[in-house]
C-alpha cells in the first residue's frame, strides 16, 4: 500500500534526524513559525515513480527523499529570501541603502536533482549533500584558505546543486559574497544560511553578519594568521558612518590574500599612485595579491571618495556567532 504524504514526511524527517538532529529542528521550526503543512512537504519529497524499480536502492530512496525535503523547506518561500534595498538620500549629499523588507526568490520549480546524478551517487553521496544544510563542526581556517586560493570561475548558482567538493561558481562576484562562498566551501557556514541571510548581505551590513573583529595596524596585515577574514572600510567622518565603502576578502598567511573584485590600481589628483600585482585563479574578478598593496590601493580611493581614514579589521571566522 502506498504511504499517505504525512507518512512518507514522518519517514523522511525521521531519517534526517538521524543524519541531523539540527537540520531535523530547523525543519521543525520552520513548520511551526510558518504554518507550512507537512502533507503538503510529504507530497513534494515524494519520488513520483521518476525512477522505475531498480534504480535505487531502499537507502538511496530515502536519503533522496531528506534531500529533497531540505530543498522544499530552505529553497523556498517563506525560508528563502532575499532583502529589498532602496536608496535613500542621507542628508549629505550622497546615498544609503536602506532595508525595505523581504521578497522570496526560489521556487519549487528548484526542486530537482537530475536522475542521471542520482543513479551514481551512493547514500553516502547524498548524505554529503544533505549535510550541506548544516555547518560542519571540523571546519578549519585553513579550510577557507585554501578554499580562496583555489581556482573560482563566473557561473550561476543552482543551491539545489551546490555542494562543498565542487568548484564553487560565481555570479556577478563581489568581494564579501565571495567571502560568504568561501565559509559556505570550507564549513562555517550552510545553504540555510545562504538562502535566509545570505540575500541580506550589502556593504552596509557585512560586519554585522560577516564578523567585527578587531581593528589592527597596517604592519599588522604581514602577521595575520591563515584563514582570517580581512576587511578594509572608510572610517566614520563627518558625523558619517562608513563601512558601507569596504573591500573584504582571505589571509592566506604571510601577508598575502585573496578576494574577488580587488582594485588593482588607484591615481589621485594630485598623479600619486598605488597598485596591486594581482595573480588570477581562473578569471580576472579574482586573484592573489598583497593585503598591504591592496590596504594601499582602497586607502587612496576611500580618502578620495569619503575623505576618510581606511580601517583594517581582522576577523577570526572560529569565534563568530551569527554563522549556521
């Protein structure tokens, strides 16, 4: 006799908790906080004979099943969001963004996996997947280190094909979302956490949910330790405050970093001029560079368009609290 959709979600979160315990409780509250119906969810992670006998095993069949129920819950509305930004006048004759509430930008259409990707992957395979959802509690800096030196590519992003073996892919790359690429890569952080906070990542708000860290001298950029997140911002000026004017990026150690969209060189008026020897790891929006260079180049254009003093922060990615 065929399951009832709450039998095959009572199945299917069962066999995720065994996988998660958190994962497990983050579905459950997100049933509980948005009233999403768990028929409803065990009709959506349902197989639909897609795959005829043969194809999976029993063990595949539900581990596909918990993959698909973490798509249906945290690929789409209303977990899934992205932040609506307007600009706004500031008063003093330049912009800020200002929060304007959420929208949702997935759709179930998301949730797939192509079964000629499923037929060659054992349970383990896709338990990989499923933990995806979750940070990973051996995450090490030089995990994130290594995974900014290695070669990253322009792309479109598919979350319901994103995993941590694969090379990461693009789009439209800015520096602090690559950053947040780059902890989703090495483990500090999940795909609930780039489909739910993630989107809400501007300028202006990136060392709220990136990490404050502590303020440290320019001499100090040929000391910090491999893995630590660098980020360069104006300093408040004139009653102003301006992180919003920022670049973020990796220590690799030894003073040299890696970020996407770093700027290579900056002239002022009065023709001084400062540039960073870029190395590219597979397209030109990213490279390999010295953090001091780089602290160089956005002091000059920070100056010319703040008029403001540049602040370095170190950022320790280990002791941040606002990752999941």
């Amino acid at each position: 006799m065929a399951r009832t959709d709450l039998e095959r979600y009572t199945e299917t979160h069962t066999y995720l908790n065994g996988i998660s315990p958190v994962l497990a409780q983050s579905i459950d509250q997100a049933v509980s906080e948005n009233d999403l119906k768990k028929g409803v969810l065990g009709s959506k992670v349902s197989l639909k004979g897609i795959w005829s006998k043969g194809h999976l095993y029993r063990s595949q069949h539900v581990a596909m099943r918990a993959l698909l129920l973490c798509q249906a819950v945290f690929l789409s509305p209303p977990w899934a969001r992205k932040a609506a930004y307007k600009r706004v006048a500031d008063g003093k004759g330049g912009y800020a963004s200002e929060r304007d509430g959420y929208v949702a930008y997935y759709t179930s259409g998301q949730l797939n996996v192509p079964t000629s990707a499923v037929r060659n992957m054992s349970e383990s395979d896709i338990k990989k997947r499923i933990l995806c959802y979750v940070p990973l509690a051996n995450a090490t800096l030089d995990d994130l280190a290594s995974a900014a030196e290695a070669p990253n590519n322009d792309g479109s992003i598919d979350h319901s094909m994103l995993t941590r073996e694969a090379p990461l892919l693009f789009k439209n790359p800015i520096c602090f979302d690559a950053v947040s690429l780059w902890l989703f890569k090495a483990g500090f952080v999940s795909i609930r956490w780039l489909t739910r906070e993630g989107p809400s990542l501007q300028a202006d708000t990136a060392n709220d949910m990136l990490g404050l860290g502590d303020v440290i001298t320019p001499e100090e950029l040929a000391r910090m330790p491999r893995g630590h997140l660098f980020n360069f911002h104006a300093a408040d000026s004139g009653g102003r405050v301006n992180r919003d004017v920022c670049h973020w990026g990796i220590s690799l150690g030894g003073g040299r970093g890696a970020a996407a969209n770093t700027t290579p060189r900056e002239a002022t008026t009065e023709g001084r001029s400062v540039q960073v020897r870029f190395e590219g790891t597979g397209s030109s929006r990213y490279g390999l560079f010295e953090m001091r260079e780089s602290y160089e180049v956005c002091k000059l254009k920070y100056g010319k368009e703040r008029k403001s003093d540049t602040v370095i922060r170190q950022i320790d990615p280990t002791v941040v609290t606002s990752y999941y």
